[in-house]
C-alpha cells in the first residue's frame, strides 16, 4: 500500500515541480492531493497523465495524510506546518522558515542524511536555499577527503529563484528592450534584462544580504560548523539555473586531480570538465536535469591547498523539488514512515 501526498502550493513554479517529479522517480504513493489558497482552487494541474483539481489548504484536513511536501513560502509554512505535524503528517518544507531552528533537520540527502532522524521532535523537515544545495553537494566529499576551512563563493543566480514573477519580468523586459517600451521593474530592484543584480532578498546590518547571510548559516549546519564562509549573490537574466564561482581552503593538500576523480565517485555529482572550447556546462544546459554539474576544477595558487571549481544546477530541481522528493525517498527507504491508511 502507497502513501498519502500533499502538495501545498501546488500552483507554483516548484510545486508544479514537485509534482513532476514524484511521478517521474515512481514514488509510492497512492494518492496525491495538489494544495493552494482559496483563490486557487478548481485550478487544474498535472500529475504524471493525470490532470487533479487544486483545493484549499486552509481547509484541509490532514490527519489521514503521510506527507505534505510544503512549497507555499514562509509565513504560510509557520502558520500550517506545527499544526499539520500535530495531525501526525510529515512535513518537507521548501521556505526558509524552519531551516535554522535546532529541533529541525535542513536536509540534503546526499550531504548528511543520518540528521533525518531527528525530525520526529516537530514532524517538520527543511529543504535548504536553492543555491545552498548544490553547492554542500560538491562540497561534502572534497570536505571528507581533506576538511574544507575557508569557502568564497559568488553565485550567479536564475530569476526562476524569485518565482514566476520573476520568470515573467524577466522576458517583459527583453521583449521591451527590442520594440524600444518602457521598461518597468516591479520584482527587482533594477532591470534585469540584459543586466546583473548584486542583491537577492534584504539587506543586513554588516552590509550582506540574506541570501548571502542563508549560505553560510545552511552550509555551517549541514557540513560542519567551523567552517568560514562569505558569499555574493547575484542575480542574472537566465530563466532556470543556477550557477557558483567557489574557491574553497582545505586543511590538507588535495590536487585538481584527485578533486576530480573524487567528485566523479559522488553520489548527485556529475563532472564535466575538459580544458578546451565548452568543455563545461552552463546553466542553460543543465536545466531540466538532477545532477550538480562541476566544471573548471583547478588549483588555486593564491592559498595553500586551494581549489576552485564551476557548480551548476537546475535550482528549481536540485535546488528546490527534486531535493525535496529526495527527502521523502529517505524517510521511506529508512523505514522512518509508514502509510496510515496500512497502519490502520
């Protein structure tokens, strides 16, 4: 007997994802339940060759539901997620509001997942920041292999990762660039279009952003704690993708070579990296895709034991749905969960 699935905010870009995706992978469920707001309900959406009717999540009533894979932001998340766990449902959130509280596990199955154990305090677990994800991906074995001290990152950010809003901003505004109209920029701060944006989320006191400020907290909690981390994030006019410029400091000598042979042998990894016209792979290649794409792995003369290295992913995927079904994958494989309705 399969499983019981909720997709609150099922009319999303992610939650349509994460549809998808539970259909792609075969995951065991006998019935899905696609969730959004009152104002969204009756709307269709997918599911594998089924096509399901959106219902509200205000009204819904979790207690014969296993899991609710939560896509409906942050201020929703800490309102329903503690109610819905109460009802015995796990919940796998996609928003930033449960990812640095202690009592619940921030999860990348490929990263760390023996910390899954401990979701049973709230029944809630997080999913990380879409550019955290894939970047703890590459980094976890190069960590085992040498212990990682210092990570400088800049990342090169999709407007997928500010919703469709910013996916439809972006293209009313190259449309606008070439038939000479205004040009209006309501999701950014500055046109996109044809332009980069060193600013994703607010502003912080010591003059980072919260993106910035979400890497370091994440990457601290899922790899190891004395890490030193600083970020940029930026954000840049591509549709799906993220991409990262890391350069990493390692407490003991490890070569591009040995990196690379390492990074081949990682579970979610997928090394392209020849030194020739293209032989690396960009965002617009990787979309549609669940690996974390490494390229220009390289030694960095600058610090003793350095590397740098080229991270891609498709940030709606990896960073977003796909990690989130992984997530589920994990409770199931690890027999942390059983379908209620087999219980009864």
């Amino acid at each position: 007997m399969g499983f019981k699935i909720a997709v609150a905010g099922a009319t999303g870009n992610v939650g349509r994802e994460m549809l998808d995706i539970l259909e792609e992978r075969g995951f065991p469920a006998d019935e899905v339940v696609p969730l959004a707001s009152r104002r969204s309900v009756g709307t269709e959406v997918s599911y594998g060759d089924k096509t399901l009717k959106v219902r509200a999540l205000e009204d819904y009533d979790f207690s014969d539901t296993d899991l609710c894979l939560m896509s409906a932001g942050g201020d929703i998340s800490k309102k329903y997620s503690p109610k819905i766990g109460q009802q015995g449902c796990i919940v796998i959130d996609n928003s930033s509001a449960w990812r640095y509280d202690s009592e619940v596990p921030l999860i990348v199955p490929e990263v760390n997942p023996d910390a899954i154990e401990g979701f049973r305090k709230k029944n809630i677990i997080a999913n990380p920041n879409c550019s955290t994800a894939q970047l703890v991906v590459a980094l976890k074995p190069l960590h085992d292999a040498a212990t990682i001290k210092r990570i400088v990152v800049s990342t090169y950010q999709s407007v997928s990762g500010a919703g469709k809003d910013g996916m439809d901003e972006l293209f009313n505004q190259s449309r606008a660039v070439f038939v000479s109209d205004p040009i209006e920029a309501k999701k950014f701060t500055k046109r996109i279009a044809f332009n980069v944006i060193p600013h994703i989320d607010v502003f912080m006191e010591d003059g980072y952003t919260k993106e910035e400020w979400k890497i370091l907290a994440e990457t601290k909690k899922m790899l190891d704690p004395k890490i030193r981390v600083t970020a940029t994030a930026v954000r840049v006019p591509v549709f799906v993708g993220h991409a990262e410029a890391v350069n990493i400091e390692f407490e003991r000598e490890i070569t591009a070579e040995q990196a690379r042979d390492i990074l081949r042998e990682a579970p979610g990894c997928l090394v392209v990296d020849k030194h020739e016209d293209g032989g690396y792979v960009t965002p617009n290649e990787c979309a549609g895709d669940d690996a974390t794409f490494i390229s220009r792995i390289r030694e960095d003369a600058t610090v003793e034991n350095g590397l740098a290295l080229w991270v891609v992913s498709d940030n709606l995927r990896k960073g977003a749905a796909l990690n989130t079904i992984q997530i589920a994958e994990l409770l199931v494989a690890r027999g942390l969960i059983q379908p209620k309705k087999q219980a009864a």
